[in-house]
C-alpha cells in the first residue's frame, strides 16, 4: 500500500501551467512557508502517445496523493480527456478536493467542471496564504463533512480571508 502524502494538482497545461509552476515555486522559495509533496514528481508517461500509458502513470500518483488541487482557468471545464478523468479518479478515491480559481473568485463560479460542480470541495482564489490554508486545513474539514453526509460546494468566510490578511 502506498504512503499517501502527495499532492495531485489538476490543471489545462496548455493555458494554465504558468500557475502550476508558480505554485511549485512557491514551494521552493524560502521566503514561503508554503509546502507540498507532488504527486508530479512520481512519474513521467513514458510513451505520451498512448493514453492508457498516460493514465496507468497518473494512477500511479493518485495512489499516493491525499489531496487533488484543481486549478480552475477559463476553459479548464471544457477539457474532457485527462481533467475531467483526474477529478472523476479524485472523486472516487474521496480525496479532499480544492478548487482554486485563477480569476480570483472566492466561492464557485460558473468556470467550475461540471465533474465536481456538486461535489463536496472548498473554492479559493489563487494566492499562496489561501491555498496554504486551504491544504492544511480542508482535509479534516473533508472528512468531517464526509461523516455528516454533506456535499456540494465550501468557502471560506470573509473572516478567514481577513485573518490571513487578505
């Protein structure tokens, strides 16, 4: 059985990876106490024209992450190959899901993929204080929701951003 301490982040690499790498920066930067073990840094598809190929890597990382980040652009939930199998693959594992949104909205918006729309995650805006906590502190949160039997769409209170000084 795999460790589960990974971090899986979702993405549109072709409109979105300058966020990904921003976020892995993030991480290496000193200055920041953000943090994160990636799922990314597994595995690479050997053979990238083979999508079977591609997604028996991605199970591979899956089966050690705890969380699934979505980073949530503008055509993120028009992507019906890998995406939306990443979040269907997330949902069945029950991972805590954290829907960023890089246009800054607090709550979920009309970007969301219909595949978590009505699924149980938290929506930050992209920001490295808000993402940091939303990591640490939405698992126990996920879990607890879980346990109640609730599910849709979470967001932090104007408190919470207020607190981080946002």
């Amino acid at each position: 059985m795999a460790y589960r301490n990974k971090t899986y982040i979702c993405f549109d690499g072709d409109t979105d990876m300058r966020y990904y790498r921003l976020m892995t920066a993030w991480a290496e930067n000193e200055k920041f106490t953000f943090d994160f073990h990636n799922a990314h840094d597994l595995n690479t598809a050997r053979d990238t024209s083979q999508e079977e190929s591609i997604k028996r890597q991605l199970r591979e990382r899956f089966a050690n992450s705890k969380l699934l980040i979505v980073l949530i652009g503008e055509k993120t939930k028009l992507l019906t190959k890998f995406v939306k199998w990443e979040m269907e693959v997330a949902l069945k594992l029950d991972l805590p899901i954290i829907g960023v949104n890089l246009n800054g909205v607090r709550h979920r918006d009309d970007r969301c993929p219909p595949a978590i729309r009505e699924s149980l995650a938290i929506y930050v805006p992209f920001g490295v204080k808000i993402v940091e906590y939303a990591m640490t502190n939405w698992p126990d949160s996920h879990t607890e929701h879980r346990k109640e039997g609730e599910t849709g769409p979470y967001y932090y209170t104007d408190q919470t951003y207020k607190n981080l000084g946002l």
